[in-house]
C-alpha cells in the first residue's frame, strides 16, 4: 500500500488513495457509472488480481474535489509482443542484463481492461494538465522506470490531447496503437440472417462444414448464469488452459474475482458454459450494458477444443443469444485477429501513451516506441478495412 502523499502542481494538486479510501468517497462511485465496467470492477479487480491498485484524487487551489484517475504497478517486458526476431535478438543481451527492457511501469487505467477517464468533469483539460505532471512524480518516487496510460479508445484521443505537452515538457507523452479491441453492429434478426449478410461465400461455407461436423459428437448444450457458484473452478481451469496457450499474457484471472463478478455485479455479468455429456467444455465471461455486449474472458478444453471448433460455437451460441436479447453492439477483446477478420468484425481501436520520468530519456523513448509497439506483431491487423485508424500520434 503506497502511503497518503500529496504531488503539488501549478494548477492543482493530487492525492494519491488506496482503492479503500476511494470507496469511501462519492465522487469515486459516481466516476465511471456510465460504463461497463463501473467503480465496483476496479475494486473487484484491485481486490483479487495481481496488480498494486490505487488512485489519484484531483483538487483545485481551492480544495475542490475535481476528478478521480486509478492508477496501478506492474513489472512488464517491453518486447513481449514484438516480432519474433525481435525477441530472439535480445536474449543474447538478457543473458549479461536479464532486466533489459524488463521495465516497472506506471499504468493509468484499468488493469484488466481498457482505460477511461474519471472524475467530476472526464477529459477535463484542467485535469489532464495536472495529471500529465503528477503521473510522471508518482513514477518517478516509487521507481517506475516507465509511465503508460494504457488502452484508452479512440475517442479520448482529442480529450487526451493535453498529454503530449512541448517537447521539452517535463512529461511529454507520445501515444502509439497498443492491441485494438473489436466491435460489429447487432442488425440481424438471426445468426443465419448475419452469415448472409456478413460473410463471404468462402467464410458462410467453412462455417457450415465446421456446425455440421458437430452433428457426429454427443450434442453441447449451453446454459447462461450470472453467478458460477459451485461451477467455478471448472470454469477456471478451462480458463487457465486457454491463458497458458496464449501469445500475450497480462492479467490473469483468479477465483475469487470470478466469484466476486457474480455477486457484486449480477445485473451486468454473464457466464456461458457449455457442456457435452456433463462435463464442462467451453466457458466464456461476458459483460452486458447499455444494449451492448463485451465478450471477455474464454475458456475451452483444449482435449476436444479444436474436434468440435469450440471456438466458433462460443461465438455463433453469444451472438444469437445477444440477437434475442435486442443488444446492438458486440465487442471482443484483443488478439485472435485473423479468424475476426473473417467474422466481420472491425477494430476498435486502442491507444498507449508512454513517456519517461527522465527527461533525457523520454527524447529517446520517443524514437523507439514505434519500432516496438505491441501492433507490429499481428500482420492481420493491416487487413481490416478501419485498420488506419491505429495510426499513432
């Protein structure tokens, strides 16, 4: 727990508050309300998932409150999703310095989604301003060697626009694409209806030839809870198996914050489970709010995974339940890009701003970052039809 300071800056000032004294204050449950994920999943998350949570309350020269921004810790290797030569290249390096480029971080946002501003007035210039300055103290008094504002969407990008500041600014931010997320528009009266209309005829065939193949196995049948209860640690194995197959690993789910989901928050989570002959195959976490759905967290068995394409029943059993329900929106988390493009979803895209308490060093930070943003791995990302709207600033 990082003790009560204040940073002081020209035009405000910040306290910095454990995610307990957050709680206890209105302003923070008022903060992000509007959004799926609200002031009670930053708790859950700060309360069973492996981050140092806090947050950063905002007051004017005359002590009104302003603004409320989580902030966490986490040590990070800056190359995890570059190309593979990359990578390659610097373990002959790691073997003489094994933290090159292994860096502790400074992130504002959240750590098990993607960020949003907070506050009495979100996007505030006034609050940018100050928040700019006293993110780059934080980090800089507790050894961050790095600050990023990690996985804010688009649409902050003019909100945002205060971080980048003048080049010789103590904290100039400099934002590039981190991993988009992906949307499509619900306007189908069925999934059959979205195949015609979505798909292309090579897509709509190998879909087709995937379901009938089902037809051989012992039938799924899929039940939808908003609590797991005593299903949880089948749910959480299946889950692990998929964290451990992939490429990019940042938070790992627990028990307890499975649990805590249902219970604190019924009315927005969702648990699919899918189960062949009782036992429990496939399992996804979702979200819904606000006519939307946020497809989250899967799982799947990975002993039959791929035999019965569970992949593509997961996506085709939430889309049809969300058609029934009248949402309007689908949004996916990152990764698994190729098989979405050809589901038709489009990037929703993600931005990273970093910058380094050095002054001296955030010159040459500026310089590198493009060479190792996270979306120079994924070659399929340049095939979306919106794929310039990565473009970083």
């Amino acid at each position: 727990m990082l003790p009560p300071v204040v940073f002081e800056t020209p035009a405000g000032r910040a306290h910095v508050r454990s995610l307990d004294e957050l709680r206890a204050d209105p302003g923070w449950g008022d903060a992000f309300r509007h959004l799926a994920k609200d002031a009670r999943y930053y708790d859950i998350v700060g309360g069973t998932l492996n981050f140092s949570c806090h947050g950063l309350v905002l007051e004017d020269r005359e002590g009104r409150m302003r603004g409320a921004q989580p902030f966490f810790f986490v040590d990070q290797d800056l190359v995890a999703t570059t190309p593979a030569w990359v990578r390659a290249s610097l373990r002959v390096v790691r073997r003489l310095f094994p933290r090159c480029l292994r860096l502790k971080m400074l992130m504002v946002g959240c750590a098990a989604g993607e960020g949003h501003l907070g506050g009495a007035v979100p996007g505030e210039a006034w609050a940018l301003t100050v928040l700019r300055e006293v993110v780059v103290k934080v980090a800089r008094a507790h050894g961050a060697s790095l600050v990023v504002w990690k996985d804010f969407p688009a649409h902050y990008r003019t909100p945002l626009d205060p971080l980048h500041g003048p080049p010789d600014a103590a904290a100039c931010y400099v934002r590039v694409p981190s991993m988009p997320a992906t949307r499509m528009p619900l306007n189908y009266a069925s999934f059959d209806d979205y195949m015609a209309r979505r798909l292309s005829h090579s897509m709509r065939k190998n879909l087709r030839r995937k379901f009938k193949a089902l037809g051989k196995a012992a039938p799924l049948e899929m039940t939808v809870v908003n609590d797991l209860g005593t299903q949880v640690d089948e749910a959480l194995g299946l889950y692990l198996q998929t964290f451990a197959r992939s490429p990019l690993q940042f938070e790992k789910l627990t028990r307890e914050f499975l649990l805590r989901l249902g219970a604190e928050i019924p009315e927005r989570a969702r648990f699919f489970l899918w189960r062949q002959n009782g036992r429990l195959v496939a399992f996804s976490l979702c979200l819904v709010h606000d006519g939307a759905i946020y497809d989250e967290y899967l799982g799947l068995d990975y002993t039959v995974a791929l035999d019965l394409h569970l992949y593509f029943v997961t996506f085709r059993d939430i889309l049809s339940w969300a058609l029934a329900q009248g949402l309007q929106t689908y949004y996916s988390t990152p990764l698994n890009y190729d098989p979405k493009l050809h589901l038709g979803f489009a990037l929703a895209p993600l931005d990273l701003y970093v910058a380094h308490p050095s002054p001296v060093l955030n010159a040459l930070l500026r310089r590198v970052l493009p060479f190792i943003q996270p979306t120079r791995a994924q070659p399929a990302l340049q095939h979306f039809e919106n794929a310039h709207e990565m473009a970083p600033g």
